[in-house]
C-alpha cells in the first residue's frame, strides 16, 4: 500500500492521503516509489520487503495527511471532515442563521476547528510509532486483508493511546484557541449554560472524537484506492503486489 492515510492515515490515512489539494494522486505515486525503492522492482515480492515498503509507505502517508491536516483550514475548510458543534448548539446556529445572527456560534466551530489542526502533529507521532511496531506478520495480513486493514490495524493499535495524549492536548488548543471563552459566552447567551468544567470537558470530547474521524476517514479512502483502483498502482511492484491479490 488515509486511524491512514490515512491517512493518512493515512491518515494515513492513513491511514493515508486527504481528498483536499489533490493529494490523492501524490500518496499513490509515494507508495509506488516507496515500495518500488525497497524491491528493486525485481525478483518475487519477499515478507521482508513487505514489511519494509509498508511501514515506510505508511509514514509517508502520514507525514503527507499531517501536513495537509495540520495547516490552518485543514480541518475547517474541508467540507468532509469539517466538525460542526456539538448538536445542541447546532441547532441554535441553524436558527440563528436564518436571521444572520450565528456570528458566535460560527466563531466557536471555527476556534473548535483550529484546535484539532494545532492538535495533528501530535497525533502523527503516536501514529508512526504504531508504524515501526508493524511485524512482518502483521504487513502480510494487511496487504492480505480487506480495503480497510491497514486504517484499521493503525486505528486499532492507536486509538486509545491517541485519546488519550489528544484529549489534554486539543482541551489546551481549545482554551488557547479562545473556544471555552466563546462557549461560557454562547451558553449564558442563550440558555444552555452549566458547569463550566463540564461544558469544557463535553467540547472536548466531541473535537476529539470528530478529529480521530476526520483523519482515520482519509486514512481509509487512500487505502481503498490503492487496493482497488489500477491507475494508483503507479510502479512495476505496486501493480504486482496490489493486482495479484484481484
């Protein structure tokens, strides 16, 4: 071969690419260069080198989904993973909307949305460290598996040390963000206040929760279009690998 790259996961998405700025393309000719590099192009296809041309592969992905998630409106300006409020104050932006009056609701999902993105890069170092734990077992499984196995693999190795490290992170993003301020604003504004600890804590969760998404979400799609699409097979060995298993 986006949490990769998708996207990636390659994130990498990865887990490994993101459908924004034509990146897709990008991640197809690097995994077929990668891969390409690590055999020579010649010979049968080893464990080993499986093992190697995945895993550089997939941090590739990655370092490609970080750096297209991680920008300013890499979250927010990308209507697939976008995170909109939490649906309470969603729908008071709708209303609100309608008469033109939504301008601190829509600072408080662009604020929300600044913290995931301030939040990515630590995201991709827990993801590549998943990435140099990949066994040659596990390589061959992935690229024996279904159109998700390796999302899936890094989703499953990743997930709750990611929550984890990215809840206290993006929760700080959040506050530096001015996002809590907007919110205890929002919230006494239009009675939907409680404990502000609680209101922190909920908002973090959700661009937590959301933020894995988005980046697993593209991790996914590149992974697919390896898989099943030949013209993403850009090297001699990609299109070995990949189309022996159709």
């Amino acid at each position: 071969m986006r949490r990769a790259t998708i996207a990636a996961m390659a994130l990498l998405t990865v887990p490994m690419g993101c459908a924004t700025t034509g990146s897709s393309g990008d991640l197809g000719r690097v995994f077929g260069e990668v891969i390409g590099q690590q055999t020579g192009g010649q010979g049968a296809l080893t464990e080993a080198e499986i093992d190697a041309g995945l895993r550089e592969a997939l941090t590739v992905g990655t370092n490609l989904v970080a750096a297209q998630l991680g920008q300013t409106n890499g979250y927010f300006g990308d209507s697939e993973i976008r995170i909109p409020l939490p649906k309470t104050y969603r729908d008071i932006q709708s209303g609100l909307s309608r008469v033109g009056a939504s301008g601190p609701l829509d600072d408080l999902e662009l604020r929300m949305n600044r913290a995931a993105e301030a939040a990515v890069p630590e995201a991709k170092t827990l993801v590549i460290g998943a990435i140099r734990q990949i066994t040659i077992e596990d390589a061959v499984r992935i690229l024996n598996g279904g159109d998700t196995a390796a999302t899936d693999y890094l989703r499953e190795k990743t997930e709750s040390q990611l929550r984890a490290s990215f809840t206290p992170y993006v929760k700080t993003s959040l506050a530096q963000a001015g996002a809590f301020t907007s919110l205890e604003q929002v919230a006494n504004n239009y009675g939907v206040g409680g404990v502000t600890s609680s209101l922190q804590n909920d908002l973090t969760n959700h661009a937590v929760t959301l933020g894995l998404d988005g980046m697993f979400h593209y991790v996914a799609l590149e992974e697919q279009k390896i898989r099943e699409n030949p013209l993403a097979r850009t090297t001699d060995i990609l299109r070995r690998v990949f189309g022996s298993r159709g």
